[in-house]
C-alpha cells in the first residue's frame, strides 16, 4: 500500500501549493471580487460534468491508467500556462481545461484504492491520511517561499510535486473494472435511489458551505493582513485536524454510521463558519482550522464509503465521479459564486454568517427527510 499513500501524498501535495492562493493571484492582477468569484466558480462547475464523465469513460473502456495519467501530465501543462496568463479572458480558458483534466483524478484513485482494500475499505482513511500529510507538508512550505519571493512557487510547487505523483501513478495498480450495465442505465439506477439522492442533495449544500471558506478564507485573512507564511500554517493546522479523523474513520463510521457522520460534520461545519465571523486577529483563524478534520474529512469519508457500498456492480468509478462531482464540482461552484457576490456586496463577516445559517437549513432538511428515507439507519445496519 506504499504507492497509494505515496499517490495521495503528492497530490493533496500539490493542491495545497497551487488552490488556496490563487484568489490571491486573481487579486494580484487586479481582478474584482465578481471576477475572482466567476473563476472560482468555473472549476468546480466543470469537474461536475468532468468526473462523472472521466469515470464513465473509464469505466466503459476500461483505460482507466491510461486516462489518470493523461489527466495528471495535461493538468501540469496547463499549469505551466496558468502561470503565464494575466488578462481576465485567458484565464477563463486555462482554468476550464485545467479543471476538466483535475477532476477525474482523485475519482479513478480512490476507486483503484478502495477495489484494491477489497473486503478491508473501512481501512480507506488510513491511506487517505497521507493524502493530508502531504497538505499540511505542502502548505506552510510554499506559503513562506510566496512571502519571500512572489506567488510564481505556488504554480512551482504544483508542477514538481503533481510530477513526482505522475511517476507514482505510473507504478500504481489501476482498477480495470468494466461497465456492468450502460452508462445511462447505471446513472439512473444511482439517481433514482431515494437515499443517495438525498445524499448527494445533503453534500450539496454541504459543499457550499465549504466553498465559501476554501475561496474567500484567504482574502479574508488578507483583510486581515494575515501574511502568506500564517496562511500557509491555517492550512497546515487544517491538515493536523484530519490525521485523527482519516486514522479512526473505520472506527467513526462503525460508531456513526454514514448518516450520523454526515450531521456531525455540517454541524461542525455550521460552528466553523460562525467562528470566523466573529474573529478581529488573523492568529485566531489557527484554532478554527482545527474543525476542518470534523467538517471535510468527516464528509469526504462518508461519501466515499457510501458511493462504494451503493454503486451498480462495474459503475465504482462513475459513483465516485458522481461524488465528488457534487462535493467539488456543484456544490462548490454555486459557493464560489454565491460567496463572491456576498464578499463584494455584504462583506465577508455576513458572508460566513449567511452561509452557515444556510447550512443549519441544510442539516435540519436531512434529519426531517432523512427520517422518512434513509430511516437514519441502526448502528449495525449502517454503511462501514
């Protein structure tokens, strides 16, 4: 299990160099708030038609290697690009494709991973956790090389270390799992679910709240006049509160069930978004990063264990694209957009005041439903 660890090491590695700071490189060139947010928005807009669409291709042609590598080496190249562009209207382009080859990424490996852990998935966390690691490595590293350079290390630290994840990949088993049914017929056999289809409209409002803290926290904190160097460790403290989650995720989810980790982390995540509102000292957004692990590990297990337990035989991967589509496509694009707007026209303390009123909406919506639907199963009946 050293490659998948490895794999997830170097590309939450690389994320954490490159996402979080380029609002602070929109905002460097001069772009409004209404801009930032528009860009924001277009990656997870296109990674929600782009996931399940890799997987489903993947699944259908059974090319799943084939494709993750040609995902990781364009999504490099474009990087490269990336860091060239200044006008608006090149940018729109570069970050749509940028998007489109990200991501499938994540969705082919944990369905390679989770194929590969076969009657041990509750063991998934323990290798997602590296994935983490490398975060936290990553983020505090490039943040202080930005303080004393310029924000050109963040595109730098994406290329290397996304490089060293494409050599990792190379090696790496890649689940071949064929399609057991067509494409359109097995997307249909997940949406007509009742309970994945409360799932995934739970995750969405989930991945709001979300969004909003991953593109707007670092403007915050630059209003703040946080340094690059803090904003890097808020990442990595973010990070050190997922290491527990992601080790005891088979324990969380044998106690909790999928359902009840889900409302532990909106709740968690409602508190988070209060917190910051109320904070006047860029240092105090440290201790708040501490609810990350609860929040986003907390869900993103959640999801994953419950996509792979409800999947039609051979659609894994379309399940996990389907996913994390929601998480980080949908959901997180209507946050970027929203949140944008509320940034320009409210400010960022009723930004996150707003937000996390919508989210307690949210939570309340899943346990009246929930109730009905999923009958907020047993301990032993739930997903583990």
């Amino acid at each position: 299990m050293f490659l998948p660890k490895a794999i997830y090491f170097f590309y939450y590695g690389a994320a954490a160099s490159l996402f979080p700071f380029l609002v602070i490189y929109y905002e460097s060139l001069g772009l409004s708030g209404y801009q930032i947010g528009f860009l924001a928005g277009i990656m997870p807009l296109i990674a929600l038609f782009s996931a399940p669409l890799w997987g489903g291709l993947a699944d259908a042609s059974q090319k799943h290697k084939r494709l993750l590598l040609l995902a990781i080496f364009t999504s490099i190249v474009i990087t490269f690009a990336l860091s060239n562009a200044s006008a608006f209207l090149w940018l729109i382009p570069l970050v749509v494709l940028l998007a489109f080859f990200i991501a499938p990424i994540m969705p082919i490996v944990d369905n390679s991973v989770m194929d590969l852990l076969a009657d041990h998935k509750d063991q998934y966390g323990k290798l997602r956790l590296w994935g983490a690691i490398g975060w936290g490595v990553s983020a505090p590293v490039v943040g202080w090389l930005i303080e004393r350079s310029d924000l050109s290390w963040a595109f730098y630290g994406y290329m290397v270390l996304m490089s060293a994840g494409l050599l990792v990949a190379w090696k790496l088993t890649v689940s071949q799992a064929g399609i057991g049914s067509k494409l359109w017929g097995g997307l249909q056999s997940l949406l007509s679910n009742p309970s994945w289809s409360l799932f995934l409209l739970t995750v969405f409002v989930f991945g709001i709240g979300s969004s909003v803290i991953q593109n707007f926290l670092f403007l915050y904190m630059n209003d703040l006049e946080a340094s690059k160097t803090l904003m890097g460790l808020s990442l990595m403290f973010a990070t050190l509160s997922e290491l527990p989650v992601l080790y005891f995720s088979d324990r969380l989810l044998s106690r909790f069930g999928a359902t009840g980790m889900v409302i532990l982390s909106m709740s968690f995540l409602v508190l988070r978004l209060l917190a910051y509102s109320f904070i006047r000292n860029p240092l105090m957004v440290l201790p708040i990063q501490l609810l990350h692990g609860p929040t986003y590990s907390a869900m993103w297990v959640s999801g994953v264990s419950y996509a792979a337990k409800n999947a039609p035989h051979g659609m894994g991967a379309t399940a996990q694209g389907l996913f994390s589509g929601v998480l980080l496509g949908l959901s997180a694009a209507v946050g970027a957009f929203i949140g944008g707007f509320l940034f320009e026209n409210i400010g960022p303390v009723a930004m996150f005041r707003v937000t996390g009123f919508l989210v307690l909406m949210g939570i309340a919506l899943f346990l009246l439903v929930g109730n009905r639907i999923m009958g907020l199963e047993s301990p032993a009946s739930r997903i583990n």
